[in-house]
C-alpha cells in the first residue's frame, strides 16, 4: 500500500507541476520590459527586473472596448447562429 501511495503522489505532483508551470512563466515574463519580452531566443528569467507593465496597467482599455463593444458583438454571434441553423439545420 505504501509503494502505490508513494506513485499516486508523485504522478499527481507532477501533473500538479505541469499545470502549474505555465502560470509561473507568466509571472516571470510580466516582469520583462518589452524589448526583452521580444528578444528571440525567447530566456525564461527576466535579465534585468522590470515593473514597467505594472505602471503601465492603468492606463490598458482593453476591457472598457471589449465592453463597449459586447452589445454588438453577441448580437453578431446570435445572428450568425440563426444563419447556420436556417441553413444547415432544416
């Protein structure tokens, strides 16, 4: 019982890790500047400590013109819906 306990915690420790890894590249890219964010071969550590995407946050609209636009953009989708269904659906 011992041995299979000792595998059940590996195997999820590593599929634990293998999620998890992608999301702490994230973290350390957002402390590049953009220059080295580009810089190909991409490196995995930041060479010099970066916080100019934090100072820069505030001033992103992404989501006020994503929510400005959301009316239009369901009504695309919905309409487009009732394309496909009246064509391929009768």
């Amino acid at each position: 019982m011992k041995g299979r306990a000792a595998v059940f915690w590996t195997v999820g420790g590593l599929l634990a890790l293998l999620f998890v890894a992608p999301l702490g590249r994230l973290v350390l890219a957002s402390f590049k500047s953009s220059a080295e964010f580009a810089q190909t071969p991409p490196t995995l550590l930041p060479g010099r400590v970066s916080l100019e995407n934090y100072r820069r946050l505030p001033t992103i609209t992404v989501v006020d013109d994503t929510l400005d636009a959301a009316p239009e953009r369901v009504a695309l989708i919905v309409r487009d819906a009732h394309e496909y269904a009246g064509k391929y659906l009768q």
